[in-house]
C-alpha cells in the first residue's frame, strides 16, 4: 500500500527534490560562493570546467558556479515577491468580488481583463520606460500580473463554496458575510490558492529570466540565469556551455516547481484522492 502511495505521488517527490535542491542553492549562496561574484579575472576569461572553476568563467572571468548560485537566490527573491503581491492582492479582491456580487463584482472582472490585456513582458517595458530597468520593476510587472490570476481563480471556487450548506448553516448561525469568508470561504480555498501559487512562482522564474535575457530585470554586478543567457549568445560556438549550464538551471527549476504543483494537487485534492485510491 505504502508503495503504490509513493509511486502515485511520484510527481511530488520529483518536483519536491528539485524546488528543494534550487531552495538549498539560493540559501548556501547568502553566505557562501567558491568566488566573490564581482571578481574579474581576465586572464582566465572563458576557462573550461577545473578544480579551480567547477564550470568553468565566463567572457570577464568570472566563476560561473557562483555566478549560477547567486542567479538562484535572485531568481526565488523575484518570484516570492512577485507571487506574494498576487496573492496579498488577488486573493482578498476574488474574495470580496464572489461574497458582495454585483456591480463590485463587475468591476473586479474587468479590471482583471484589463491587466490581462498586458502580460509581465509589456507591462515591465512600460515601467522600465518610465523608472528604468531593475528586479525591483520586474518583481512589479510579474506581480501585477499574478494579480488576476488569483482573483479569478479565487472568485471561481469561492462562487461555489457560497452555494454549500456549511455555509448556510453560518448564516443562519448570524454570521456576517465577512466572517464566513474569513472563516470559511478562505479556510477552503487555501490549497488551491497554495497549489495555484506553486505554479505561478514557476512562471514567474521564467519570467524573470526572460525580462533579464531583454536587459529589463536584474542589473550588473548582480547575476541572473536570464542575463547569463544574453552574455552567452555572442560565444555559442566557442564556449556553449555558458548557455547550457543557466538554461539547465531554468530548465529543471520550473520542471521541478510544475511536477510540485501537480503533485500538491493530487495530494489536496479529495477527489483526486478517491479516484486514484
């Protein structure tokens, strides 16, 4: 019994291992790298992998290990920031929006439409035009997209909670709308908001990447998988493994946050539960 349990959640084991092993990298990089990033040693410029560099320098002789570590914890700090603002504000406004209705709800809806309309991409263009580029406007433009998606994801499955006896129950109890939402409606929807986040934090270390491959996310002298890619492109053919080795990293970490997220699902979900038991 207990094996076929583990070979059913294989998807969380799988996806636990690599979001731990990328959440080991980023905490042993606040107080440890084989070299200090900002170390330009020029004469060893695009060395191969040895036991002075692991994986070797990049074009300004930089060790690339320290560098992918570093990219680590930049990467988890854009994405914990991003996906919190989502769901600090999202998940609060699907409430509010399935619990009143209405004209409240409305206006909830299309404003989500409206933030729709310009994806993380766009909207970093935006803000890099007006406060130039940084992690700080990414974490803000991967933020305000996340926005919507947890308030319809919230507003969805909230809308068929409020239809349950348990909560007719806590109205004729003389609970207030805000209390059974509170005490209730929240309460229930935490693991799909939990497992909706996981993949999320995915999407927003992809994003991440992709706004520093552009030049729009982190900034030098601090590293990014992303912006490792971009100074990669130029030497492809001489020394392609400074694109494989932050494109692996990319790789396996959203790999990694995806199988948790399907696993997580499988493990909260009651009905999927029952119909794999």
């Amino acid at each position: 019994m207990a094996g076929r349990r583990g070979a059913r959640y294989w998807a969380l084991w799988v996806g636990g291992g690599l979001s731990l092993a990328l959440v080991l990298a980023a905490l042993v990089s606040l107080v440890w790298t084989p070299y200090p990033i900002g170390v330009i040693d020029v004469a060893n410029r695009l060395a191969g992998p040895s036991a002075a560099h692991w994986l070797g320098t990049d074009p300004f002789g930089r060790d690339v290990f320290s560098l992918l570590l570093k990219g680590a914890a930049n990467s988890i700090l854009v994405a914990v920031v991003a996906v919190g603002i989502g769901i600090g504000i999202g998940v609060p406004l699907g409430a509010l929006a399935s619990a009143k209705g209405g004209w409240l709800d409305e206006l909830v809806m299309r404003l989500s439409d409206f933030a729709f309309a310009f994806p993380a991409l766009l909207t970093a263009v935006m803000i890099t035009a007006i406060w130039g580029p940084g992690a700080v406007n990414a974490i803000i433009a991967i933020g305000i997209f996340n926005i919507p998606v947890f308030a319809r994801l919230t507003r969805g499955a909230a809308l068929s909670l409020w239809q349950r006896d348990f909560v007719a129950a806590a109205r004729l109890a003389g609970k207030s709308g805000l209390a059974i939402s509170t005490g209730h409606i929240l309460p229930n929807l935490a693991p799909l908001v939990i497992v909706q986040a996981t993949i999320q934090f995915a999407l927003a270390i992809l994003a991440e990447a992709g706004l520093s491959y552009l030049g729009l996310g982190a900034q030098p002298p601090n590293p990014s998988w992303g912006k490792m890619l971009n100074e990669a492109q130029t030497f492809m053919f001489l020394a392609p493994q400074l694109a494989i080795y932050p494109g692996l990293c990319i790789v396996f970490s959203v790999l990694g946050l995806n199988l948790l997220g399907d696993g997580l699902r499988d493990l909260l979900d009651p009905k999927l539960r029952r119909s794999r038991a």
